[in-house]
C-alpha cells in the first residue's frame, strides 16, 4: 500500500502541533521522524501499526526492539489482562517476577541470580555498580559506538565525533560530570590489539569491561569476545555482556549462547517485558548477593533496587512472551526472514550499482553506504548519511514504520509477504538514489 505524508488528516497533524508545544522537540525521548513523516500511532496488530487516521505501516521499528511477537500478541495481551485484574504492583516477590527469574536462570549461561528493575539504562548502570564493589576497583572500559543507556558512566563514546585517538571518553551528552567520565575508558570494537593496551595499561583500576555482544548492528569479529573473556580473566575483571538487544533475540540463550561465551554477568531489558517496562541484571551468585539485604550495613552492600523492580504486570507479560517464542521455537523463523530481508536488499543495492552493506543478523539489519567491511563505528560512521537517509525516508513513505537511516528490527511475525513488501519500499528508495 502507498502511503504519502498528505493522508495524515488535520486533526492527526494538530495532535504533531500539541507535541511540539508540549513536549521538547516534540518526543518522548531521542527518537523522532522528519515532521514530514512524523505521524501519532494509535495502535497496531501483529507486524502492523495504525496511526490516528487509520493509516496502515509494516513496523520494523517494534518499539525499539521488544515486540518481538508483534504488537497486541493474543498471549501477552491475555496475561497482561490477568495480572491487571489481580494487582498492578506490590514492591514485592511474586509469582510473574519469579517465573521469569526462573526463565532467565534456565536459558542464561552466566545467569545463577537476578536483580529486576525497570529500564536497560538502569540495568547498565547497576551492573557497572556490582562489579565496581566485587572488584573494588573504578574504572570500566566500553567500546566506541556501544550504546548501554544515557546515564553519565554510558553516554559516553557512543556517538564521538572526533575519530578514536585515545581511550579518553568523549562524551555525548552535556551535563555529564567529568568525575563520572574519567571513571569510563573506550576502545574501538573488534580491535584485539588497541583493546589489550588499554587493558594493560589500567587493569589494576578496571572493574569491568562492559560490551555489547552484537555492537548496535556489528557481529563481533570471531574470536573478539573469547579474547574480551581470556584477558579479562587473566586480570580479574568482570566481563559484562549488555544484552538489552541480544538477550532472547538470537537465542534463547541470548548472544552468549549465540556466540559461545558466557560473561560474568548480563543486562536485558526489551523482550523480557514483551513491551511493557522490565529489565535485569543477570549473573554469577558471587557478584548478584552483593545486593542481598542481610549485608546491609556491612560496608559491601550494593544498593539495586526501584519502587516498581519485578514489577508483576510487566513480568507477566514477559513470560507469556518467552513462552511463545521457546514453544514455538520461532527462532528459526525470525533467522530467516532476517535473511530475506538481507539478501533482498543486497541484490537491489548491486543491480543498483550502489556501494553498501548490510550489516547485522539475527534480527536486526542496517544499511550502510560503504565501500567499506563494518567491523567497528569508524567504519559505520564512513557510510554515507545522506544516501542512508533518502533510502529510509522514501521507504518510510511507502508504507514502512522505522528509525531513519538506523537499525532495522525483524520479528517472528513479519511474514514473506511483509518482507517482500518492504523489500518493494526500500527500492522505492533505492530508484530516489539513483535518479
Ligand atoms: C544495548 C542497549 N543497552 C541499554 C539500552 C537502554 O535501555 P532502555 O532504553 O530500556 O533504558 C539500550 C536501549 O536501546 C540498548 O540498546
């Protein structure tokens, strides 16, 4: 179906109006779309969202990955509208939260115990805390263009603008104090040798090195996260792998099952909700009883904890999802259809004669206008913006619901046709391209 930005009605437009009037920049947050593309949605099923007009997008935005399953999934809306019946939160133990602690443990390899709270942000940040107080040290190390929330130990690096000349973060946003900033080293991704020098020079102040597995849409080269498990090893450092994107994406097991090597600990947020606002932090017994009550007070206590941790509804909704997706092992399913997407695209950018890779796998695709291999953000920060963003923003245009010129999320519930119908867009915006 052909949408043109003209089909948003007056009325959709006055609520973009009441946006920017009371929202700063008119969004909730750092996603936006170009006002000639914005639109309200007002809901969606399946792989489909609705905007306020009735206007129909194939989503590959999935709220920023947690819709694995689509939106408004029978099962999830089913357990959401159990648990809502019976109590929306206690700041207590319950059944939901325990039966997906008890997922967690059974399909995390790291996973022996874990601590809920309520956003990935957090989660990365309590993380950092845990292996600051197990290793009594300082410092932790994250990669260039690895993104683990917007606290001010995490927003920094992720987006520099200056290429990688020393492990000095830069940060990214203002407002960040230098006190938080000096605490975080940086080292590109994928890049074994500069990686050891900098954990060489300061492993007597790294607490922990903290990754993301699957950095934004980059596979780790083989070998790269083995090497950050051996070295980190050898010094005594805690090996955090931020599986808000990975966790029960590529595997049940996450990326650590995925790629074969099992971190100290985990961060997961989006699909352990299934949509609604959960998150974790996962890992050996050792380090997680840091944050066990008894030790109140003894001067090794870690304080993780939030008024709606293990929140019942959201972990409800979380279970009903993981549920789906290891009975029905809909793994295979969204491997593949990643791969169609893929491949489609490859195939349309070549006949096109257009320098481009699409980078990702397992649910999560990028384009990138390079001639370049994509090993690390210097490479992805080389593709060319501008044809990135007519490719996205044409494609938007016809039909498709997507960040411009950023990831794309696949689901187990697009089907063929949603692939080859996006596959359709995307040339729409590969002819603007080459017109
Ligand atoms: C790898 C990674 N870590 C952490 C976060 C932060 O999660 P949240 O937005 O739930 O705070 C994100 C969010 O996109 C993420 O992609």
């Amino acid at each position: 179906m052909q949408l043109e930005t003209d089909k948003r009605s007056s009325a959709q437009l006055d609520l973009l109006g009441k946006a920017a009037r009371l929202l700063p920049g008119g969004t909730l947050g750092m996603f936006g779309l170009p006002a000639d593309l914005a639109m309200v949605p007002a809901y969606g099923r399946g792989s489909k969202v609705y905007d306020v007009d009735g206007n129909e997008y194939i989503d590959f935005l999935l709220g920023s990955g947690p819709l694995i399953l689509g939106h408004a999934h029978p099962a999830v809306v089913a357990a959401v509208q159990e648990q809502a019946a019976k109590a929306s939160t206690f700041y207590f133990v319950n059944e939901p939260a325990l039966e997906l602690a008890e997922m967690i443990v059974s399909a995390v390899p790291c996973a022996e115990k874990v601590r809920f709270c309520s956003s990935g942000n957090e989660a990365t940040f309590f993380a950092m805390r845990l292996a600051r107080a197990h290793t009594r040290r300082e410092k932790v190390l994250k990669f260039e263009g690895g993104f683990h929330g917007v606290h001010d130990y995490a927003i920094l690096s992720t987006w520099p603008s200056v290429p990688y000349s020393s492990p000095r973060p830069q940060p990214d946003s203002a407002g960040v104090p230098k006190g938080a900033a000096d605490t975080v080293l940086v080292a590109p991704f994928n890049d074994v040798k500069t990686t050891t020098a900098v954990i060489e020079a300061n492993h007597g102040d790294l607490a922990a090195v903290i990754v993301e597995p699957f950095q934004r849409s980059i596979p780790p080269k083989p070998g790269f996260l083995n090497f950050l498990r051996e070295i980190t090893t050898r010094y005594g450092i805690d090996l955090i792998f931020d599986e808000v994107v990975t966790g029960f994406r590529f595997a049940w097991g996450g990326a650590q099952e995925y790629y074969g090597v099992t971190p100290d600990m985990a961060t997961y947020g989006k699909i352990i909700g299934g949509g609604y606002p959960i998150a974790a932090v996962a890992g050996r017994a050792e380090i997680m009883d840091q944050c066990d009550n008894s030790r109140k007070g003894s001067g090794d206590y870690v304080y993780v904890t939030g008024t709606l941790s293990g929140n019942p509804v959201s972990a409800a909704a979380g279970v009903a999802t993981l549920k789906e997706l290891k009975g029905k092992n809909l793994y295979p399913r969204i491997h593949r259809s990643t791969a169609m997407l893929r491949s489609g695209l490859l195939r349309m950018l070549a006949d096109a004669g257009l320098a481009a890779q699409v980078v990702g796998e397992g649910g999560v695709l990028q384009v990138v206008f390079t001639d370049r291999k994509v090993e690390n953000y210097q490479d992805m920060r080389s593709g060319d913006r501008a044809k990135a963003e007519l490719l996205f923003s044409t494609a938007i245009r016809n039909g498709l619901f997507m960040a411009v010129a950023d990831k794309i999320y696949v689901s187990a519930v697009h089907s063929d046709e949603d692939i080859q119908t996006a596959l359709r867009a995307f040339q729409a915006g590969i002819d603007a391209i080459a017109r």
